[in-house]
C-alpha cells in the first residue's frame, strides 16, 4: 500500500501528467495498478506524456527504497 500511495502522490505532483486517479487491485497473485489520465487521443503530447508516466513509474518500482520494501 505504501508503494501505491507513493506513485499516485508522485504522479498526481506533477501537472503535466493529467494524472486523474491510480488505483488497483489485491484480487490476483500480483498487484495491478491502473493510472487513469485526463489526456486526449488527439492531444499531440499524450504519447509523450504516458511515455513520461511510465518511467516514472518503473524508475520508482526499480529503486533501492522498492526493492528493500518488497
């Protein structure tokens, strides 16, 4: 949970994003995470920005901090 928390605080920090909500779900074996945007399909940025996001995301699961937590 604390992992979660900090990716929806970390992304919805962040304007540019349009980061609207994450979520997720302990249903499964595994952890799914959704992020939902405020982006359009025609907004010629969003590619670039869902690109940002998920860096974002996979930097902060990749950490040092992460890892030790999992």
């Amino acid at each position: 949970m604390p992992i979660v928390d900090a990716i929806s605080d970390g992304l919805t920090a962040k304007a540019e994003y349009k980061v609207k909500m994450v979520g997720y779900t302990n249903k499964f074996d595994y952890l799914p995470i959704s992020i939902e945007t405020t982006l359009s399909s025609s907004d010629s940025e969003s590619e670039k920005i869902v690109e940002a996001i998920e860096e974002t995301v996979q930097d902060y699961l990749n950490s040092e901090k992460v890892k030790n937590i999992i």
